[in-house]
C-alpha cells in the first residue's frame, strides 16, 4: 500500500529567534517528503538558515534520503599525506559525533568531548558543504548545545566603510582539526586544508548577502597587511559571535536540525565529562563559491 504524504498546509514553521531558526512541525522525516512539503521546507530553510524537526525517529537511511533533497551526499575527504589524521573509525557519508569510547578506550566517532568555536563546515574546501544535518541521539542532561550564528546580519551589522572596502575581498580558509583554538598563521599551507574563499558571499538561493567568516578557520584576509587583517576580522568576528547574533539550540534526543553552511556558523558548547553526547550527521556538496 502507498505510503499517504502528508500536504505542505499541514506543515507549521515557528521562528527559534529574531535572527535566525525555524522549527518546523507536522513533518514525518522517517517517510517520503511530498514534493509539494519539500517545496515548503525550502523556502522555510532560505528563510530561517536553520531548521527544527523535533522528536523524529530516523535511521541512517532515512537522515540521508531527505538529505538527498539538498544536495549530493557527501562523502568523507581524506586529508593530504603528511597532514594530521583525526583518530576514530572510518565512515563514508554518514559521521557519528560522539565522546563515547570502547572498552578499549577507543574513540567511536568524530569531534570528541568539549567546547568548540564558532565555524562553517568544510569552508576550507572548494565546493563547501551545503547542508548539514545533525540527528540527536545520546543528550547531556547539561551543555552540548549548538550555537547558530546568523551570517546574515552580520553581514547586516558591517560598518558601511568596510562593506565597500571588502566587497571584492578573499580570506584563506583552514583546519586542522582543532577545535577551539585559532590557527596559526604561521603553518605551511601545505600542511593542513586550506582554500581562499569570498568574503563577502551572494547567497545562491536567497540572494542576501553574508559574511563569511568563522573564528576557528579564517586565517587572514587575502594581500592585506597581517596586523591590519587581524585587527578588521577581529572586529568581524565579534560581529557574528554577538549575543543576539545567535540562536542556542538545547538538544532533545529525536531532534533533527539542518543548516545552511553559506548562511549561518555553528559552535557547540561544553558538557559534564562523565556525559555521553552523540549525534548522527550526513552532509551534503555545494558549488564552487566564484
Ligand atoms: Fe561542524
């Protein structure tokens, strides 16, 4: 027997913040998206950069086939030889972020314990991760929550001086798989993920411009003096790090929460040590940003 798909009028979308989130109701993501409900899903996600589904049940399976509606799934890059390799298990599209361990005290996921700042996913690559989809699994009863930054009005917030004098400009992206401390600009390229990318981004779908910054990869902004740079995304950082800049999400095991990597930065914060956090992520390719 078919499977009944439920209408896009039976879908409710409610703002998590001023700025940025929306949680949408009346979605069964364990089942086929009605194409008319997708429709709608869209637009909510071009308007609010991220979205709710709470209390979902989905397996693997059903997180990537309505990923599958964003974008190409992706799939895991390895790093170049001689850069640093995170330790944990191998995995293709699907990544558990996890602080649990085996009895043997290996890792079982990615992204390990603790606090981490502020940062878009895989900007450091030429085709960013578009998408990204976080399904709440094992939930601290304290902390673990995922900050989400709007880069929009950050973008928004600039000093008009700056807006004109940085339309045109480039920041190195870069990772090295730490997590809340800021790169340094002293590394040789060549050893960690890296790419320049638009500042000042024209998003795709929305047509709003953003800025596309992040404490944790944004090195310096390019042919630009390296105290000046420093100082400019300094004052650019605190912009989308700004207390009413971001909506703080409390997770709930049966959450599933997507965001748009072009329009918003995300930072988890800390939890009790002896707390097990897990959650279940899949994401999907973009384009080239230029
Ligand atoms: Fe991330």
């Amino acid at each position: 027997m078919a499977t009944k798909l439920k209408p896009a009028d039976a879908i409710t979308v409610t703002k998590l913040h001023p700025r940025i989130g929306a949680e949408i109701g009346g979605v069964d993501l364990s089942r086929e998206t009605a194409p008319d409900t997708m429709a709608a899903i869209n637009q909510a996600w071009y308007d609010h950069a991220v979205l709710l589904f709470r209390d979902q049940h989905m397996s693997d399976e059903d997180q990537l086939r309505f990923a599958a509606n964003f974008g190409p799934i992706a799939e895991r890059v390895v790093p170049p030889a001689g850069a640093h390799r995170p330790s944990g298990p191998d995995w293709t599209n699907i990544m558990y972020i996890t602080d649990g361990k085996d009895a043997d005290g290996n890792p079982l996921g990615s992204l390990g314990h603790g606090e981490m700042w502020f940062h878009s996913d895989k900007c450091y690559r030429p085709e960013p991760h578009r998408a990204s989809f976080l399904y709440g699994i094992d939930i601290p009863t304290e902390g673990g929550h995922t900050k989400f930054a709007s880069l929009y009005s950050a973008y928004d917030n600039m000093p008009d001086a700056l807006k004109t004098r940085l339309a045109d400009a480039f920041v190195m992206q870069g990772y090295d798989y730490g997590v809340s401390e800021r790169l340094s600009l002293d590394v040789n390229l060549e050893d960690i993920l890296h790419y320049a990318q638009p500042m000042i981004l024209t998003h795709p779908d929305s047509g709003r411009k953003s800025l596309y910054i992040t404490r944790l990869n944004t090195m310096w902004i390019e042919g630009m003096d390296r105290d000046e740079s420093d100082a400019i995304l300094e004052e650019l950082f605190a912009l989308t790090e700004a207390e009413d800049n971001y909506y703080e999400h409390v997770w709930r095991p049966g959450d599933l929460v997507m965001w748009d990597n072009l329009a918003c930065l995300h930072a988890r914060t800390d939890w009790p040590q002896d707390q097990l956090r897990t959650l279940r992520r899949c994401t999907v390719v973009g384009e080239k940003l230029y």
